[in-house]
C-alpha cells in the first residue's frame, strides 16, 4: 500500500494493528478519475474481529499473502469469505477482488507457486491475481489499477444516484416563505 500510494518501500518491518489507511487519486487515463480509500487490515487472528469497521461499504478488496508463506496462503479462503459475510454485496460471485502473491523478489525462499494461486483465483470465479514485489515495485500498480477499474466498471447509475443526498426542494411560493434578517 504504501509502495502504490507515495512510492516508497521501508525494509524495517512493522505489522499492522488494526488498521491502516491511505489516499490516492488515481487518473484512470479513460476519462475518469478514482479517488481510492486504501485500508490495510492486519492479518493475524488476533485483529480479525476489527475487520467489520473497515470492510463496510467497500466496492473492492485486495487479498494479500506472502509467496514464501504456505500458511499466508491458506489463509485467503477465510480472508475471503469473512470479507463477503461482512460487506454483504448484492453479488458476492461478482465482487471485485484482486488477489497479490507479494514477495517474488526473495529468489529461492518461494513456497507458493504461480500456478498454485492461479487455480485458487480459476476456483473462486476468475479472480484476477498478481505477482507482486513491494520492495522492486513490481506489479504494484497493475494489481491496484485493476481492482479500481473493475470496481468502477461494476458500479451503476443506481451506485452514482445513492452516492450523493437527496435534493434539498426550495419552495417559490410566497406563503411558504419566512423573512429572515441576515
């Protein structure tokens, strides 16, 4: 997140409690322009009950694990599905996710091949999935550029109309207006 958004990489290492957050205006280069909310939840166990406040009203998720990490990897079912049980989407088949096989710059340490993840993603209905590396920014963008188009590609002008408040109506009316001494 923080290699996409301000393009840096710090090798000090620092799980993530709870939550992080992060913006970014993103010009889609079709005419259209994102401004993406990014929100890093913590991995471990221990933190997953936290996941509620910050997946409500999502309109994509990015699904993270570590290549040199079997475990990172077998945690991506329930990453997924306590995602969709919490978001609740009107179609949980179609929700764009991206999925992010991090670390492939750590030559001869890999424990998750490519070929493994890519059928996961074939599994859950064609998830597109990347091969990423923070620390070369490798991919980063293309795994964030493709959740962002694919969220927006989905929503609709129902989406649009309820993203914005309900019109205030002003009467012209005399009888309906009050003097007011500004």
């Amino acid at each position: 997140m923080h290699q996409y958004v301000r393009g840096t990489f710090s090798t000090q290492y620092k799980a993530t409690i709870g939550a992080d957050f992060m913006k970014k205006v993103v010009d889609l280069g079709d005419g259209r322009v994102a401004d993406v909310s990014c929100w890093d939840t913590a991995g471990q166990e221990r933190f997953q009950s936290l996941g509620v406040a910050f997946y409500r009203g999502a309109d994509c998720c990015i699904l993270c694990f570590d290549v040199t990490s079997v475990r990172s990897f077998e945690n991506l079912e329930s990453w997924r599905d306590e995602f969709l049980i919490q978001v609740g989407p009107r179609d949980p088949e179609s929700f764009p996710f991206v999925v992010v096989g991090n670390k492939v710059d750590m030559e001869g340490k890999r424990a998750v091949s490519q070929k493994r993840a890519m059928e996961w993603c074939a599994s859950k209905g064609n998830i597109p999935y990347f091969e990423t590396s923070a620390k070369k920014n490798t991919n980063v963008d293309a795994a964030f550029r493709t959740v962002v188009i694919n969220a927006m590609d989905q929503e609709t002008e129902a989406d649009i109309a309820n993203d914005f408040p309900d019109p205030i109506r002003l009467s012209t009316d005399d009888h309906d207006s009050q003097d007011c001494a500004c």
